[in-house]
C-alpha cells in the first residue's frame, strides 16, 4: 500500500481483527477449508507508526490441496474464469485454486482496508456492511444503524436482523446438501461523509467505488441509492429536494445514495452489491475438454464455500473505506502526516 500518511498508529493485531471477521467458523456455511490468516507487518511501519512509505503486509496460505485441481485442469468449470483465462494467458494461468481469479484475493483488500478504518476514524467518517439478501431470502425492512453495528457479526451471514439471518443460514445449508451454491446481496454504508469529496470527470466518487467493488470476485451487480429502479421514476419522484436545518443544507431523503455528479452530496453513501452463486459446485455440468476439444461432464470436488456473501461483507466494507480514504487524502481531509513526533 503506497501512499499511507506517516503518523498513523498501527499494529498487527489492529489488522487481525479485521482478518478474523472475513471468516464465520460456523459449519456448513463456508468452506471446510481453514487457514489462519495470520498478519505479518513487514515494512512502513516503525515503533508502531506509519512511516509513510509504502506498507507491505503479508498472509501466507498453509491449508492447501491442489489434488482436485490437477483432475479437472484442461475442464474449464462454468461460471468460473477458467476458461477466458487460459485463452488470455495462453495455457500459462496457474489453475490452482482459480489462481488470481480467487477469492483469497480478498484476504489483501480487507488488510489495506483496516489501514483505511483507521485512517477515517481520525475524521469521523464510518464504514459499514451488512447482509440484505442471500437466495431469495430479504431483509424487507429497513435496520437502524444501532442493529447494523450490533448484530451484523453475531450470525454466520452477517446480516443485522436475527430473525432473517437463520432463514439465511438454512437457504445454503439445503443447496449445500444439494451439491448447489446461492448468491446475494451486500449493502455498504458510509457516514459523516462530508460534500463535495470527489475528483469529476475522470475520478468520481462513485466511479472509483464500482471499479474497487466490481474487482471483488463473484460481483455481477452495483448499485447507488435507488439503483435500477430509479430507472422507473420520474424526475419529480426522484430527486432529493434541498431544505436548510439547523444552519445546514440537507434532503430528507437521500435517492441518489449520497453522490452526484461523482460528489458527495453530505448523506449517507449508500450501495448495494449483489454477488452470483459459486461457481464451483458439486453438481454435474456440461463443459469441454480443452486438451482434446470433446464435450464433458464435470463434478467440481474439493473445498469449496456454497455462498460467498458471509466472506464478502467485511470485503464490501474494506473496499468502501479504501476508496474513501483515497479521496479524503487527495483534498487534504486526511493530511500526508498525522500530527508532530518530535525528537
């Protein structure tokens, strides 16, 4: 990570504490696959600061079983990139484990992401995530900000509302026992974040967020405030009027999901990312070989999460305060240097 400001107090274990929330260790919602993800500082950090050069951390992966992977290494599973990735490296992609297309690609984000927690923390902005949707299974009401801090990690889900979240739980544990796997939907929360953060054309806000976001894998779908349905409104249905309270310009709904024009308008940054089912799964498909161009059926085995979205939450909101964090430093609300260590 390039561009941290020096001064910011850090330690492994602030970083740890992020890591073990990207895994419940509930049985039958994730993969029996276990590693430990144990954080190691390895350089821009000194007697517990920031130096303000480039920060590396690294998380080695120990858990790790490539037998099921030689079986099936010229048979592109569907919906996996096997196939386009192979074409692109001409044969060269390391298929183990889908390589860079993996979803251990997240175990960094959410490293970088707990550098930028506590960077916005020193301005007062919060990130938060949380599960809304997993097979079908919604949360139709909207939860207050109080449940979503306090109940978003007390389930294998991560979604706030109990109730829900074991409707969750049984949706994956059936298509799991089916050999299937579910997709969902992820809401991101940004708050206290002031207008006007944003670099238009080229560098909006929200822009940026979707590139980050959309780089998760298993992301088909992003969308701010009303999303698509917005599509379905007119404009006088829409938009968030303006009135003044207490000395300040605010909208008594907030539509749009706090960015115009690649700004923030001052509400909350509200996002929903929607992730498709795994696409390793036990279930007989048809593919191809590539060795021998003949159709196949394949039967994905190994270690593999029947629904991604418990991993995902903690990812949703690393890349959140990632991006933030970016934008906040290039219009100086998070200065280059925290504060004065005098000799």
């Amino acid at each position: 990570m390039d561009g941290c400001p020096a001064g910011l107090q850090i330690s492994d274990d602030d970083v740890q504490k992020d890591l073990d929330r990207r895994v419940p260790r509930e049985g039958g919602i994730v993969s029996t696959r276990t590693e430990a993800d144990k954080v190691e500082i390895l350089s821009g950090v000194f007697e517990g600061y920031t130096t303000g050069a480039p920060v590396c951390m690294l998380v080695w992966n120990r858990d790790v079983d490539d037998s099921s992977y030689m079986e099936i290494r010229y048979k592109p599973r569907p919906g996996h990139a096997d196939y386009p990735a192979s074409q692109r490296y001409k044969g060269f992609n390391d298929f183990r484990g889908g390589g860079i297309f993996s979803g251990r690609s997240t175990v960094p984000l959410v490293m970088a992401g707990a550098l930028a927690r506590r960077l916005l923390e020193k301005v007062q902005v919060e990130v938060l995530a949380h599960t809304i949707e997993i097979a079908g299974v919604k949360v139709e009401s909207d939860l207050s900000l109080d449940e979503i801090r306090r109940l978003t990690y007390t389930n294998s889900v991560r979604c706030a509302s109990s109730s829900v979240a074991k409707r969750m739980e049984a949706a994956i544990v059936e298509a799991a026992g089916e050999g299937d796997s579910v997709g969902g939907v992820v809401e991101g929360l940004a708050l206290n974040l002031q207008a006007g953060v944003g670099e238009p054309l080229y560098d909006s806000l929200d822009a940026d967020l979707a590139k980050l976001l959309f780089n998760i894998p298993g992301v088909k779908s992003v969308e701010f405030g009303l999303g698509l349905e917005s599509a379905r409104l007119r404009g006088s249905s829409f938009n968030d009027e303006y009135t003044v309270q207490s000395g300040r310009v605010t909208s008594p709904t907030n539509r749009v999901g706090g960015i115009i024009g690649g700004l923030s308008t001052g509400q909350p940054v509200r996002i929903h990312v929607a992730f498709r089912p795994t696409s390793s799964i036990a279930k007989a498909q048809k593919t191809v070989n590539l060795k021998r161009m003949e159709d196949e059926i394949i039967e994905v085995k190994g270690r593999h999460d029947p629904c991604i979205i418990p991993k995902a939450v903690p990812v949703v909101e690393a890349c959140i305060g990632i991006v933030l964090t970016d934008h906040l430093i290039r219009v100086g609300i998070i200065p280059k240097v925290l504060g004065n260590r005098r000799v």
